[in-house]
C-alpha cells in the first residue's frame, strides 16, 4: 500500500518539494503533455526544465508526484498513455496513465497569507487521512468557515467533498493544494 506525505510549501521547510523533471526525460512526451496545459493563467508559466507533475494512480485513485516518464504509448483506442515512476517509488510501482485523464501539473501548496484564493466551488488537492492510509485526493470546495488568522498561521476550515468517494470533511489550509491558474 502506498503512503502520500503532506505536502509542504517550499519556502517553510526547504527539501521537501520533488526532484526536477529535467527536460531530456520530458521531450519524447513533450507534445503529449502540453496539450491543453496552459489555457488560463494567472500563475507564472514555469520555465519547461521547472515543470513539475502529478499522476493519478489506477490502483487507489490518488495523486502522485512523478519523478520520472519512462516510456509512451497508445492503446488501440487512440488514446496516449505514459509509464510513470513516482517519486518515493521503485520501479515495482510504476504505472501506465492516460495522458489526458490521469497527467497534470503538480498542484501547489498554499501558505496562510494565500487561503483567500480558496473559494467555494474551486477544485484542489486535498489531503485526506483515515486509519490505513494518507493520499491525495482531488475535492470540490463546498463552503469555507473564515477565521481570524493568529501567530500559528491561518485558522479557516475548508468544508470539501472528495470526487472519488463523494465523502465531506473539514479541513484546514495545511491540508489543501490548488491546482495552477493559468490565462
């Protein structure tokens, strides 16, 4: 069974981010990836060598970080698939995804100052813990309690239904990614 670490924002805890996809492991998949990737925008288009992604595993639904893209293909259907390697994985791991159902920029982690971006109805990576496992969902915003932030950082709590089980909780911003806006 697969664990999946919280993520944490960069600029608190140094280290703790994914190792860089260098563009040599990217360019075969580059036409693949880049399909539809940057419609909107109001993030900062990462330079190609910085992209980082996320892959959602066949085996439990979850969301992955990838470290690498090792190979692609495409089913009888037409439909492009690549083999991922995810970071903290062996090889015994790896998996065939669709590219366009399962292969997206790695969402981003939000430091307190941010939790006003999180508005009822936003897609997001969400971090849901039970008594055998800790994974990365995707979940749909539907209310947020605002909260007076204090020395420890932002108080809110994200009332969130996850797609896969349609189950709800409440969550704070430490356990909420968003995915990139881009124009």
């Amino acid at each position: 069974m697969r664990m999946h670490f919280l993520r944490i924002y960069p600029k608190v805890v140094m280290g703790t981010r994914p190792l860089k996809l260098y563009a040599w492991c990217l360019k075969p998949f580059t036409k693949f990836l880049m399909c539809g990737l940057f419609s909107e925008t109001t993030d900062k288009v990462p330079e190609f060598e910085d992209l980082q992604f996320e892959a959602k595993s066949s085996k439990d639904s979850a969301w992955y970080d990838v470290a690498l893209f090792l190979a692609h293909r495409k089913t009888s259907l037409g439909e492009v698939e690549v083999r991922v390697r995810f970071i903290g994985y062996g090889a015994e791991e790896d998996e065939w995804v669709n590219v366009r159902k399962a292969v997206r920029q790695q969402s981003i982690p939000l430091e307190s100052s941010e939790c006003r971006s999180i508005v009822k109805g936003d897609l997001v990576l969400c971090f849901k813990e039970s008594n055998d496992e800790a994974l990365h969902f995707d979940a749909h915003v539907v209310d947020v309690q605002r909260k007076q932030h204090d020395i420890r950082g932002c108080r809110c709590l994200f009332h969130v239904e996850y797609d896969h089980d349609q189950s709800q909780e409440m969550v704070n911003l430490k356990r909420i990614s968003r995915r990139p806006r881009y124009l």
